[in-house]
C-alpha cells in the first residue's frame, strides 16, 4: 500500500505593517528664484529631469526676461507667432481677474513698468501727465486677443505684455501637473514663497502646514505671523512692505502700485495679501490685484469671489498694523 505522506503546509500569515512613508526632496532653480518639493513616489524616475524640461517650456513661452521666447516675440512686433497651449491658458486666466476686477489686473501694463523701471528695461527719467497720456492708449486688455490661428493680434504695435504676476503660478501649476501625470498623489511645492498643494503631508498624516511671513520679518531671519492648513488649492502673496513710504501729515504707511487704469503709481493701504485659490496661477493674479485694489475695494470684490480666499495686512488711520482676512481664510488657521 502506497503510503501517504502529508506535507503540512504552513500558511504564512504575514502582517504588513504599515510601511512608513518616506518623502523625497528635489530643489533648484526656476523662473528667477528657487524651488523646493515635497512629494511621495516609489517610482524610479529622474524627477527633476522632468521638472527642469518643464521650465524651460514655460520660460520659452511666456518669460519676458528670455529673448527668443514667445511673448518676447510677440512684444517686439512679431504677428507670426503662433503661441502655444501654455500661453493661451495664462492668457485665458489674465482675461479672466481682469474681467473680475474691472480692469485692475491687466498684464498689457508692461509699457508702464517698463517706464517706472519695474520692467526689464531702462525707465524713462521724466514721467509728465503728456507721457502718461501716451502710454495709456498701449494699456487694455481689451486691445489684444488671440486669433483662431494661434496668433496674438494687438491694436497697437507697443503694446506689451507682462504675465510675471501670473506666469510664475501657472509656471508651478505645470510642474503640479508633471508630477501628477508621474503618478504622484501627495505633493507641497514651494517656489519664490508661491505654494501649490495636493493631497496631503503622508508622513504626518495631516494636511499640508504653510506659514504667511509677518510683515516685519527680517530677511536674514524670517519670522510667521499664521499658519494654515492647504490641501489641493494653490496659495500666492504679493507685498511691498518692506518697500513704503510715509505719509508726512498723517504718519501712514502707503506702498506705490501701479494703477492699469490710470497708468499712476497710487497709494494702496494694503501692504500684503495672501490668495488661496484652486490654482497657484490663480492665486497669483489675485494676490497682485488686490495690492492695486486697496483694502475697502477688495473686501467688495472679494464677496463675490467664493472659490477665492484671502488674508489682507493693512495699515490703519492710526499707523497700526491690521489684518482683514475671509472667512473660509480663517477656518484654514492653525490654533
């Protein structure tokens, strides 16, 4: 009789402890500054191969500081230009807070710039109400569009765009998109202070935490006057408070914006504004609109913008330091 031998098998129980998850750094350099990403992946990828090609596809696009690109082309006259997908988004997004803030986000102010010499050229040393006059029928976003064909056409020749108060939100949305399409979930990227967040901080099991630097921060050693919680929405600031000048009969901090409307440098009491919107380049436009707006009028703006949110420092009549923020800004507030 045939004997039968029973092979016990063992069933090996294996308990997955969770795996800690190990987040991966990558810096460098981009769009005039530096970034800095926090993200999770266990792919084997050269990441920042990837990242670094996609910088130079929006600086070749819409960077005024290249030569050759795109919208220095087409600000030197070149109507053949046919622009890319990059171009008409930060276009599309430019038409779009112009429309929403009457006129006071307009990246045709680039001749304007250009002659206080906050531009990339030499400023014009004498800037008389004639000069001004003259230089205004180069500003409105309503004298360009882009045709069916891909090409810019603009009423005038001079007119000259300037997309740095939205390129560099857009320019981190696309590397938010590189990643995603890499098959990342989970992401902080920081660039020149702009943030853009997906998902949430793995390691800590928590939404993402970023800090909003005081207006009295020292550059060599920066100090946070709030934290707040992000999770996929985009978060920019504009500020010129270390850059003021005082009112010599009310003692007042004021900081110098460029009026499109106008084409005056004017006053605007709000010295710093913190955006959190559902893109960086968002969040970037609007963050430099309400520097140009003031303080009472983007309060009224801000109340029909509900996917905007926002955190406004302002000096009083009192010269004191204050904060207007949104609702929805507020419930974002570490305790």
């Amino acid at each position: 009789m045939k004997k039968l031998f029973f092979i016990p098998v063992l069933l090996l129980f294996i308990f997955c402890e969770k795996k800690e998850a190990e987040p991966l750094f990558l810096q460098g350099d981009a769009f005039g500054t530096t970034y800095n990403i926090k993200f999770y992946s266990e792919k084997n990828i050269d990441f920042k191969k990837g990242l670094d090609s996609v910088i130079d596809v929006v600086n070749h696009s819409v960077s005024t500081y290249i030569p050759d690109s795109d919208i220095s082309k087409v600000n030197k006259g070149d109507s053949t230009v046919v622009v890319d997908s990059i171009f008409r988004e930060v276009f599309r997004i430019s038409e779009a807070v112009n429309k929403k803030t009457n006129g006071y986000f307009d990246p045709t102010v680039g001749v304007l710039r250009n002659a206080y010499g906050f531009g990339d050229v030499k400023p014009l040393k004498n800037i008389d109400s004639t000069t001004l006059d003259s230089l205004m029928q180069y500003v409105g976003f309503s004298k360009v569009k882009i045709e069916n064909d891909g090409t810019v056409s603009k009423k005038y020749p001079q007119i000259y765009f300037d997309f740095n108060a939205v390129a560099k939100g857009f320019g981190i949305d696309c590397l938010g998109r590189y990643l995603e399409s890499k098959g990342v979930t989970d992401y902080l990227i920081e660039l020149g202070g702009e943030i853009l967040t997906k998902g949430q901080n793995i390691e800590k099991e928590q939404e993402w935490v970023v800090g909003i630097e005081a207006v009295d921060s020292e550059l060599e050693d920066r100090s946070f006057e709030a934290t707040v919680n992000l999770k996929n929405v985009g978060m920019a600031s504009s500020g010129n408070y270390r850059k003021f000048r005082v009112d010599s009969l009310t003692g007042k901090k004021y900081v110098h914006t460029l009026n499109p409307l106008t084409g005056s440098a004017e006053k605007s009491d709000v010295t710093s504004a913190t955006v959190i919107a559902p893109t960086c380049g968002v969040a970037d436009a609007y963050a430099t609109s309400f520097m140009a707006l003031g303080l009472e009028k983007s309060k009224e703006l801000l109340k029909n913008l509900p996917n905007i949110e926002a955190y406004l420092t302002f000096t009083d009549s009192l010269n004191q330091h204050q904060v207007f923020m949104t609702e929805s800004f507020k419930n974002r507030l570490m305790n």
